[in-house]
C-alpha cells in the first residue's frame, strides 16, 4: 500500500504545478493579456491556472508519483 506523501512533498508538486501552468498561461496567451489591465490579467490567469492544477495537474502528478513509488526496487 502506497503510502501518502508529505506535506512537504506536496506543497512542492502543487508549486512545481502552479509555477508551470502560470509559465504556460503566459506563453500562450501573454500578448492576448498584455493590453488589459493588471488586475483583469490576473483575475483571467487564476482563473485558467487554479482549476487546471486543482482538478487536472497536481492529481495527475499525485498518481505517477503514488506508481513510481509502488514500483520493485
């Protein structure tokens, strides 16, 4: 039985997760967002980023984790 990981490691997946998604979000749609004012950028960028890594990124990497952990040495 795996067991589950440290608050540490957490708090580490979900920053590694919030940090890529925000990179990403601004890659993509970094000149869509540029002309709007900083607030209504922000308030777009959490609103794609927070759910993605609620419900999409930090479950997934939880998962390969959890399997890379339940693997023979």
């Amino acid at each position: 039985m795996a067991s589950t990981p440290s608050v540490h490691h957490r708090a580490a997946i979900t920053w590694l997760s919030v940090y890529s998604m925000i990179m990403l979000v601004q890659a993509v749609m970094g000149p869509v967002l540029a002309p709007l004012p900083l607030p209504l950028r922000t308030l777009v960028l959490t609103a794609i980023v927070v759910p993605a890594v609620v419900y999409a990124v930090v479950p997934s990497l939880l998962r390969v984790q959890a399997r890379l952990r339940r693997r023979p040495r």
